[in-house]
C-alpha cells in the first residue's frame, strides 16, 4: 500500500482533539495504553505526537494492520511501536499489562456478542486499577440521546443488522461482570461520550 492510498477518516480530524484532551487528564505521561481498532491511524498519530511519552500500542484486525504501519512509518517514523493484529475475539492478547485500553468508534461497529469479548480482553490486559476508556455514540435504557443519533443508528442497522448504537444500561453489566466499572461518562462534541471503566 502507497501512502497516497491510506483511508482517511475527516471524523478522526474533528474529534482527535477533544479526545486528547479527555487522555490527558486521564492518563499519566508515561502511560502503556493498548488502542483496539485503531482504524485510519490517525488518532494514533496525533495524540503521539501530543503525549510523547505514552507508549501508544495500536491494534486492529489483521486486515488493517498494513495501512496502519505505512500511516505510522509516513507520519510518526520512530514514535510509535509496529501496529498488531488483534481482533477482540482473540484468546491472547498482544503485550501488557497496560495501564490504559483506548477504543474509538468499534463497539457500535462490531456485533454485540464482540462487547464481552472486548471487555474480558481488557480485563485481563489492565493493570490493576486500569482504565477502559470507550469514545463513540451511545445510548441510555433505549433512548437515544439526540435524532442525529437516531438516525445514525438506523443506517448502520440498514447497513448491517449486527451493527449499532450500543446501550449503557446492557454495557454497564458486561463490563462488571469483569471486574471493570463505570468511574465517568464525559459528553463530547457531536453527541459522542467517552465511558470510562476502572478496572476495581
Ligand atoms: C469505525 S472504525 C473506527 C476506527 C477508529 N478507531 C476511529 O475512531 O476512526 C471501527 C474499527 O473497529 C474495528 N473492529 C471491528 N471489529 C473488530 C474486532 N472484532 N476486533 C477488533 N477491532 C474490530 C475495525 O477494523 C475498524 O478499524
């Protein structure tokens, strides 16, 4: 893959920066974070370049994994370590223990029967007292929280009927049923929020 062939993500441009600034306050500077679907790369990049010290070690499925490591060499030569294939529903999980898991945008990508998977794997990857920090759209008890987001989860259902907006109130449980509970919910621009989970 050429560098003039990377996908681009112009929603990864609006919201790196208010996501940098909720990882600032919630991360140390020296941080071990594991990212899950790092998508475009983008995210990756810029907040390396903000944090430089945290040791950002991104991961998507292996499909993805190429246009990763040609965004990091082309963007962020020697800051970033070589991107890994990690699929969620995988038993062993790369590296660790980390101190942060980081994901942007996947659990209303990925079936729903992926959420747990997601939430073991990164229990098992905290370090004790780690944090799960999950940025997108979701919404509460059935309810969306905006007609943009409404909307937005109709056309990923249209899509694809195992994609979609995900519920707090049936994420919530997952997650403590693996030791892993809710310590805030951060409204970000767009009608997004970031939840994040304390590994207790
Ligand atoms: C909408 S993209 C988000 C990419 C990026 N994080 C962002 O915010 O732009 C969804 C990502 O989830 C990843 N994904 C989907 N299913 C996954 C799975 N089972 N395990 C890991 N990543 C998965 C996709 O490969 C894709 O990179």
């Amino acid at each position: 893959m050429s560098p003039s062939d990377l996908p681009f993500s112009p929603a990864c441009e609006r919201n790196k920066r208010p996501i940098v600034e909720v990882l600032q306050q919630w991360l140390s500077n020296d941080a071990r974070v594991l990212e899950i679907g790092a998508g475009t790369g983008q995210h990756a990049v810029y907040f390396s370049s903000l944090m430089p010290d945290v040791h950002w070690q991104s991961t998507d499925v292996a499909e993805n994994v190429e246009q990763l490591r040609v965004r990091f060499e082309r963007e962020a030569p020697g800051r970033l370590p070589e991107p890994l294939a990690l699929d969620v529903r995988d038993q062993d999980w790369p590296g660790g223990p980390f101190d942060a898991v980081f994901s942007a945008n996947t659990l209303h990508i990925m079936p729903f029967e992926n959420a747990p998977r997601l939430f073991e794997g990164a229990a098992r990857a905290l370090t004790g007292n780690g944090l799960l920090l999950c940025y997108g759209p979701f919404m509460d008890d059935g309810v969306h929280t905006s007609e943009s987001n409404r909307s937005f989860d109709a056309s990923l259902r249209l899509r694809d009927p195992s994609m979609g907006i995900r519920d707090t109130t049936e994420l919530r449980p997952l997650a403590e049923a693996v030791g892993l509970f809710l310590r805030d919910d951060i409204p970000m621009p767009a009608n997004n929020r970031v939840l994040v989970f304390e590994k207790g």
